[in-house]
C-alpha cells in the first residue's frame, strides 16, 4: 500500500506518490485509460498534470467523470500575466471536464523578470487568487526546475502562502553544495509553516546522449534498473513529508510502485553508497548552474 501525508494545510491525506500526468501527454486514448487504471489499482489519488504537457488534460477527461471525488486534482500554468493566467485556468477545466481544481500551480516560476510579472499588479498571482475566491481552484502552488528553483522558492513564499512547491530532489542533486543548503532551507520553512513539498526527477540518470537507444519517453534518461529506482524511490521517501511526483516514463510505474512496497522508512550507509555507485557508472547532473539551467517540463 503506497502510504500518505496530510498534503500541507490543504486538508488532504496525499499519497506520497503522485502521478505526474506528463506521462500521457503524448500517449493516444486508450494507452492513457489503461495507464490511469493502473495508478487508481495501485491506490494514488493525487494527479498532477499541466496545461503544457501535450494532450494530457485532455486524457484525463473521461476517467475523471467517474472518479473526479477520488483523487486530488492539480494542474499548472505557464502564463505570468493575469489574464493569460485566467484564461488558462478556464481552459484546463474545459479541458478535463471539471468544476474545480483542486490545485493551481505556476508552472516553471524560475526566472526573476517572470517573477516580477507573475507576483506584480495584474501577474498571474492575482488571478489566481480571485479564481479562488470563485470557488474555481481551492488552492495556489508553485513550480520550477534547475538549481536557483529553492532559493526562487523561498522568494516566493516569502511573498504569498503558496500551498505547495515542487522542484528536483535526487542523490545527484544534493551533490551540489549550493543547492542542498537551499533545499534544506526550503525543507525546514515547508515544515514549519505546513506548505507540501513535491519532488521531481528522482529517478533521473542524465540528460540523453546522442547514441543512447529508445524509446524516449522523458527528456532526461531514467534508470530503469529495478535495483536503481528502488533506492532512488527509497531515498526521496526517506525525507519525512516529501511527496514524489512520478516520471513522464509510464513504463516505469510498476516498478516505481514495487519500490514503495519495499520501503523501510530510512535508509543507512550501505544505500547511501549504493546510491552513489549508481550515479558514478552513469549519473550526471541534469542541470549546472550557471551552464545547463535551462528548463524542461
């Protein structure tokens, strides 16, 4: 049984597995309903997709008819302005044939001009918040990806009570001095002040090289070893309260979800080191400040 946490102050019991529905933004209709049967039998009810990736709202439309009470609903916007914002929101809830979200979140909010737009008179923020008090979406989140993301994060909250974050967290990630003082920063204000906190990228090796064989369902490699993502799945979920949104790769859920069965709460020396062998044979950070910031879905 994949376990839950309250999901910041939202109210919801989250499983700390989330489905990332990037997964089927670029799958047909009925890949997408065995895909999202697959996650309602496994037991998530946390979905998290966004207005960019592909065809994915529209995928969800149909099993939402029939399930939309049973999982937490959220999605992101890329627009900064707060019409373009407002029309976003209008349009993900055609999209998936729903009332309500149950969380709005602002896609990729990494850049600070985007920030001084997005948070000023007029930005998205403000759109937001009157879609709110609509009744429209009942909560506000912020994404982003790259090495700034935790301390733009900070920024952020210090500016507005977002409900949640999301940003990358992965053994390779942590490696960069910089970004894992920010990250624990980032940790230790979530929990303090009941803000959930989502992670990405736990299972990513690298970015692809040129003669790496397909498919390609994600912009970066994933491990696919089953030994591999255990320990990646195991050392994400070994971080009390931090949820873990799933890979744009489908094919790897049964053995995300396998991980999960085979967790033990903490994780010692031994996988610490294990987790560090797995990087060294191919790992390589997927962004470098200052080099390769730049930012995929």
């Amino acid at each position: 049984m994949i376990p839950t946490h309250p999901f910041g102050r939202t109210g919801f019991d989250s499983t700390r597995i989330i489905f990332g529905a990037a997964a089927l933004g670029g799958m047909r209709q009925e890949r997408a309903d065995s895909t999202l049967d697959l996650i309602h039998s496994a037991g998530i009810n946390h979905i998290d997709t966004a207005a960019t990736y592909g065809d994915s709202e529209l995928r969800l439309a149909d099993f939402l008819q029939s399930h939309r009470d049973e999982f937490f609903l959220a999605t992101k916007t890329g627009e900064r302005d707060g019409a373009g914002a407002r029309a976003s929101i209008e349009r993900s809830l055609v999209r998936m044939q729903v009332e309500t979200l149950d969380l709005i979140q602002f896609h990729n909010l990494a850049q600070d001009d985007q920030w001084d737009t997005a948070m000023g008179p007029g930005g998205c923020l403000e759109a937001a918040i009157q879609a709110r008090e609509e009744g429209l979406v009942r909560h506000i989140g912020v994404t982003g990806h790259g090495t700034r993301i935790a301390e733009m994060h900070l920024k952020s909250l210090d500016r507005f009570e977002f409900a949640s974050v999301l940003l990358p967290y992965n053994f390779m990630m942590l490696q960069e001095d910089r970004y894992r003082e920010e990250f624990d920063r980032l940790y230790a204000l979530c929990r303090d002040r009941g803000i959930a906190m989502q992670t990405i990228k736990s299972i990513a090796k690298r970015r692809w090289r040129d003669d790496d064989p397909g498919p390609r369902y994600s912009w970066y490699a994933p491990y696919r070893e089953e030994g591999a993502i255990e320990r990646a799945v195991h050392f994400v979920l070994s971080r009390d309260g931090l949820f873990l949104n799933s890979t744009s790769d489908a094919t790897l859920l049964p053995r995300i979800f396998a991980a999960v069965d085979s967790f033990d709460a903490e994780i010692g020396e031994d996988m610490l080191g294990m987790l560090a062998a797995d990087n060294a044979v191919e790992g390589e950070p997927l962004f470098v400040r200052g080099i390769s910031d730049d930012v995929r879905i």
